[in-house]
C-alpha cells in the first residue's frame, strides 16, 4: 500500500515535471510538423506557428551596424496564413525608427519556441529559417493594413490595448529571400514564389 503510494507520487512529480518543461519551452501545436523533406511546407510551417522572433534592422544611430530585436509577428488567422509576416511596432521603438529611414531587414526564427525541437537550437535538425527583405509601414486604413491587424491580434489579442499614444503602426516584411536549415547538408534553397504560392497551413482541426 505505502509502495502504490510512493509511486503514484513519482509519477505525479513526473507529469508536473513534463509540464514545467513544455510550459517553458512549447506550447500546443496547431498543426502537426510537415515532411522535412517538403522544405516549402516546413518553411511556412516555421512562420505559421511561432508568435515571436528576431527582427533585425539596420542601425542608423550605430552607423549602419545590423540591430536585432525580439518582436512579436503574425502572417494570418490559424489556417489562412499567408507566409508573410507582419508586425505592430512602435515608432519610440529603434527597429521602426530604422526601418523608416533604412527598409532592409532580416526575420529569424526557431523551431525551439514551437516545442517540437528538444535539442540545443544551433543543432541542424531544429530547423530554423532566415526571411530577408524590406521592412514596409503598411498605409493606414489600407486592405493590407486590415489584414495585418486581424492577423496580429487573432494571435496577440494583448495588442488592442497598447497605447494609441505611442505610435503603433503595421509593417509587413516583403520577402525577398529565404534560408531554411531544417537537417544536415545545408541550407535548403526555396524561391520566394514557391514560398508565397505554397497553401496556408491548416489547423489539425480541420484536416
């Protein structure tokens, strides 16, 4: 009886343990991890479920030295993302301040943050993907501009209530390349038309 007891004590530390772990470093996927063979569906499965990741800008106060910043991104509602990542940034914040007067820019993301990944994040296998291009304020009142917004705060809903007072306005990152590592031998070389034109990644839900 006190073994039963002993063990069912284990086993509950255990199962509080793995949550622990999957709490800091995951979360509940929306959909499930494509073939790493089909590098234009892990690409857009990449940007698709991670919230958040590395914009870099170029400085113009550090006089042209490369400025990366943890942002928060969305490229759509769950299952009718478009691939392409837009951002709600401040202009008291130095990466919009940058983009305004220097539009080139480079998104970095990790398949780490998702969950799927339980090895060192500069490992080959955790896949991880580099879009560069030109970081572009979208016209206010715009249709690009409404999508944005639905985008952004479909999955940032903390969004809606940042102060209007400091100056938020949507950008999107125009893509102009793409670098994916998502296993051994190299970068794998996807077009940014491949990219684009690849179907939205649809919720487990509703497949």
């Amino acid at each position: 009886m006190e073994f039963g007891i002993r063990l069912r004590s284990v086993f509950s530390v255990v199962v509080f343990l793995l949550y622990i772990e999957s709490s800091a470093y995951g979360r509940v996927l929306s959909n499930s991890k494509p073939d790493r063979k089909n590098v234009v569906a892990s690409a857009r499965w990449l940007v698709a479920e991670n919230t958040w990741g590395v914009l870099s800008t170029v400085s113009g106060d550090l006089r042209g030295a490369p400025w990366g910043n943890v942002v928060s991104f969305s490229d759509g509602i769950p299952g009718k993302g478009t691939g392409i990542p837009y951002f709600y940034l401040t202009t008291l914040d130095v990466t919009a301040r940058n983009a305004l007067k220097d539009p080139r820019a480079s998104l970095a993301i990790s398949e780490k943050p998702i969950g799927t990944c339980t090895k060192d994040p500069m490992d080959p296998t955790c896949a991880k993907l580099t879009l560069t291009g030109k970081l572009l304020p979208l016209k206010q009142g715009s249709e690009e501009a409404k999508v944005a917004e639905k985008a952004l705060f479909a999955k940032h809903p903390e969004m809606i209530g940042w102060p209007k007072s400091h100056d938020f306005q949507f950008f999107k990152l125009e893509i102009c390349h793409i670098f994916l590592l998502n296993w051994y031998g190299g970068p794998k070389l996807i077009t940014v038309q491949e990219y684009l034109n690849a179907k939205p990644i649809k919720p487990v839900s509703s497949l």
